[in-house]
C-alpha cells in the first residue's frame, strides 16, 4: 500500500477528462455543481463490490478488470455516469444531490452493456493518451503504465519487486508536456486540497468501503472459490 492517496486522486480526475471528451453538457453540468470525482472512489477501489449487491455481476466485473488494465475499472466508473445522463441532466444544479445521486450504483445497471462502452472507451482514449489529454501523469512504474510490458512474465518478477521497493519521491509522473485539460488540473487540486484537509476522513472512507467488500466476500466463500477454481482449470491464473 502506497504511503498516500494522491496515486488515487491522480485517477479519479482522468474520469473528469473522460466525460468531458465524450459529452460536454454532462460534463457542464456536473462540473458547474462543484462536484469533485470522490462519488465513484469505492468503484475504484473495491471494483464494485462495495456498491452492488448481485455477486454474479461482481464476479463478472471482477473477470474483466483481472484480465484488463488496471484503469479499467476508471473507464466502467465513466461509461455509468455517461450512461446517466438523462437524470443527472434532470437534477438541479446542487452539489449535494448530485453527488448523492452519482454515488449511488443501481442494482439493475445492465453490466453486459457497460462492459462493452468501458472497452470502446478505453480504446478511443488509451491510458497513456487519456494521461496526455487531462495533462494528469500517473507514476511511469505503475501498473497502469507498465501492464504491456511487463504482464506476467518471468522477467518481470525482479523488475516489478524493485519498483514495490520505490520511495513517493522515485516514483514520477508519465511526462504530459503536450496540450492538456486545465479543468483536470484543476479538478486535481481540489481533490488534493480535500484530502491534506482531512486525511483521518479519507482513511475512514477507505476503511468502511474495505469492510464491507470483505463482508461480501467472505459472506460467499463457496462462490468465490468455484469463480476461483473455474479460472485457474481454464488457465488462466495458477492454483494456490
């Protein structure tokens, strides 16, 4: 575990870019309330199984996200806010409702067809090319930025271990000189300004959502483990 948030905020703000790339009324309207990116922060960091209550669809995202780039679970996060549009374009244009109404995953999203929007945005905006746009620069050792070249591989193991080992001050940005996003920069540093205001609250989001993804988990052992012995048959990760 990293020694701060900021590898996270960095994140949550390319949803800002996405958005406003793919539909500037939405975009407009959400960003005019104020409303900061921290609605979808337990999509990211417990793939949804904070927020939905149907294991079959968690198992179902848990299967894509493991097989995909770890920024894929920012690209799902953003094809279900954009899937919304029309009742977030019908709330009033207060930060409050708004962001309750983000935050809230409904139990009936159609995963299939989420799924296959997260795909297309990815590839219409690549990691490193959505980095570039929002002017954001996750670290260059992050998973996100070395997932092609050092995807379980042998070789990799030694290099993987030694940027494990990195302090926060090796650990730099993806160069992003080009033309940027201000707006992301701006998001950025008031998700940043949040968190050095109030760290314990954030360590306490992060903890609560925690729980209750291992809640889930572990109220389904037997489910999880036949997802489990079901891919490792199939190849695709080892028994342990």
């Amino acid at each position: 575990m990293l020694e701060s948030l900021d590898p996270i905020l960095r994140q949550l703000t390319l949803i800002d870019t996405l958005i406003r790339k793919e539909d500037p009324e939405l975009h407009q309207h959400i960003d005019g309330a104020g409303v900061l990116p921290y609605y979808c922060l337990s999509w990211v960091i417990t793939w949804f199984s904070h927020d939905l209550d149907d294991l079959g669809k968690i198992l179902r995202l848990f299967d894509l996200f493991l097989c995909s780039n770890p920024l894929m679970p920012l690209y799902l996060s953003a094809a279900l806010v954009l899937s919304r549009r029309k009742q977030v374009l019908m709330e009033e244009c207060d930060p409050s409702m708004i962001h309750t109404m983000l935050s809230k995953v409904p139990q009936d999203i159609a995963i299939e067809h989420l799924i296959q929007w997260a795909i297309k945005l990815e590839t219409a905006y690549p990691p490193k090319t959505l980095q570039q746009i929002s002017g954001i620069g996750l670290d260059q050792v992050s998973a996100i930025n070395t997932y092609e070249d050092l995807w379980i591989t042998e070789a990799s193991r030694e290099q993987a271990c030694n940027i494990l080992a990195m302090s926060p001050e090796e650990r730099l940005p993806l160069d992003t000189t080009s033309i940027h996003d201000s707006s992301a920069q701006r998001i950025l540093g008031r998700l940043r300004a949040i968190y050095h205001r109030d760290t314990a609250m954030w360590s306490v989001l992060l903890l609560s959502t925690g729980v209750v993804a291992l809640a889930i988990i572990t109220s389904n052992t037997d489910a999880i483990r036949e997802w489990w012995m079901t891919l490792s048959s199939a190849g695709h990760f080892p028994l342990l």
